[in-house]
C-alpha cells in the first residue's frame, strides 16, 4: 500500500503477484449486496475465488481475519490462517489471561457452529503473546528455531497453525519491497501516473521471478537494466518451455525486419553515441512506403 493509493494484492511468498483489486472507496457491488460481510472480507473473498477447491493455503494479518471470513472460506474449500484481534467476534473464551500465559507455552481452543467447519485459536508466548485462527490446523505442535538477542538459535515448540502462518506470510511485504527497489514512481498531480508505474513494477517483479524459474537465476538489477534501457535486444528473446527436465530453448525472433534501430550487439559506435546524444535517423521511409 502507498500513499494516494491502494492495491489489495494477494500473493505468493517470493513476491508473485497472482491477482490484485485497485480501492475505488466502498463497496456496494454484488459481493456485499446481499451478505453481511465487510468490505475488507469482501477484498479477501474476491482476491481467492480462484483457489477454491485446490488445496491452497492463504495467510492475512489481523487487519483482514474474522471468524466470520474463516467460515466462508472454510465452505469455499479455502485453507486459511491468520493472526486475529482478541476484540474480534465470535472466538472461544479462554480462562488463562494470555498476559500471564507464560513463556514458550500455549494454549488453544476449537468450536464452531453446527454445519460449519471446526476453526481453532491458538495463543502462543514468545516475547509477548501472539493469537492466530485457523480453519483447518488441529492441536498438533511442530519445532521451530527462534532467533535470540546475542544472535543464537533456540529451538521451541509452539503450535503448527502459528508455524505455517510464519512461512506462507509476508508475500506482499517482498513484492512492495522488490518493486521499491528500482521503481519510477514520482509525486504527480495526476494520480492515474502513480497507479500506471506501480502496476508496471509489479509486472517486471513478476517477469523477474517468472525468468529465474524458467532460465537462470538472475541479479534483479541485471534484468531491470537488461529490460528499460535495451528493450530492443529484451524483445528479441522469447522463453519456450518445453520440458521442465529438459534443457530451456531460447529462439531468437526477428523484431526489426525494416532495419531502423540498431542492433545492441554492434560495434559501431555510430549508431548511437551516449555523450553527443547524437542518433542515426536509420531508414527514412516516405508515407507510399510506410503504406506498403
């Protein structure tokens, strides 16, 4: 989320953006017309309509988790975690004070309403107490490593639902950082300029993650340059995947049959001339011919 704008986004773990919804103010489409869900769960439901039914797990803050929201999902064949406002509605009582729960011990609680799927809330103590709801983890625990203030690792155990939030979330935190690394967004009166070159870094980030599974692993910097600066050689280069235990085919298309630009790979030091700013008009072509 930046400022004079905000994208939902949902994505995987290494920053692959899988679908986003630009905010537009309310919402009184027919996602919310006839339910009783609130915009924010509404942006979840939308964003994970196309997972339903596949096995998927999807992580949010507690800015988004409801008990209500973990239902729906839960009907919907979606696996769901988060971490959840002890405020929120609808969750189980605990008779231990989560403050005086003491450290590295937790406790859980399981319910939910006839026809409904059976959803848990879990409280851990680390540092401080941490709650996460769930719509399909159970009671078991798994070992975790936790990091220590002198730099060492201690290994705890601490319930599976708190584990696979850990791992499955963060995904928008390094997609927003991978597009801040080399974006070009700049304060503008007009704010569709914004929107235009966020969402146009979000598409390189994928392009980035997209090529280093398909051909090599490559310096994010390297591609970016590779992509702005010398789009003329970048066009010429079409990934085919055919076989992912084979070798990846790389064929080079003819993108300048006219011979106008350049090619990139040239000598010549008369095409182009950085520090004269001087460039060959290549081929001039009158209207009969450009009609042709």
């Amino acid at each position: 989320m930046s400022r004079l704008k905000i994208i939902w986004s949902r994505c995987c773990s290494r920053g692959y953006t899988y679908n986003f919804e630009i905010y537009h103010g309310a919402r009184i489409g027919e996602t919310l017309k006839d339910s009783n869900f609130t915009m924010v769960e509404g942006v979840v439901l939308d964003l994970c309509k196309p997972l339903a039914k596949n096995g998927h797990v999807v992580a949010f803050d507690r800015f988004f988790t409801s008990i209500a929201l973990l239902d729906e999902l839960d009907k919907r064949g979606i696996n769901a975690v988060g971490t959840i406002l002890k405020t929120r509605v609808g969750q189980p009582i605990f008779t231990v004070n989560e403050s005086n729960l003491p450290q590295d011990e937790y406790v859980a609680k399981f319910g939910g309403e006839p026809g409904m799927g059976i959803k848990g809330v879990f409280i851990w103590k680390d540092t401080k107490p941490f709650r996460v709801a769930s719509n399909f983890h159970g009671s078991e625990a798994v070992k975790v490593q936790r990091k220590q203030r002198d730099g060492s690792f201690k290994t705890k155990s601490c319930p599976k639902a708190i584990a696979d939030y850990v791992d499955n979330m963060g995904g928008v935190d390094t997609a927003n950082q991978l597009r801040s690394y080399y974006e070009r967004d700049r304060k503008s009166k007009k704010w569709w300029h914004r929107l235009f070159y966020s969402l146009m870094e979000t598409c390189m980030v994928n392009s980035w993650i997209t090529y280093c599974d398909l051909v090599k692993r490559n310096c994010f910097l390297e591609f970016h340059d590779n992509r702005i600066l010398d789009p003329t050689k970048a066009a010429a280069e079409t990934v085919l995947a055919v076989d992912p235990d084979e070798e990846i085919e790389v064929q080079t298309v003819e993108t300048d049959p006219l011979g106008i630009y350049p090619s990139s790979d040239s000598s010549d030091d008369s095409y182009f001339d950085v520090l004269n700013n001087d460039v060959n008009d290549g081929v001039h072509l009158d209207e009969d011919e450009w009609l042709q």
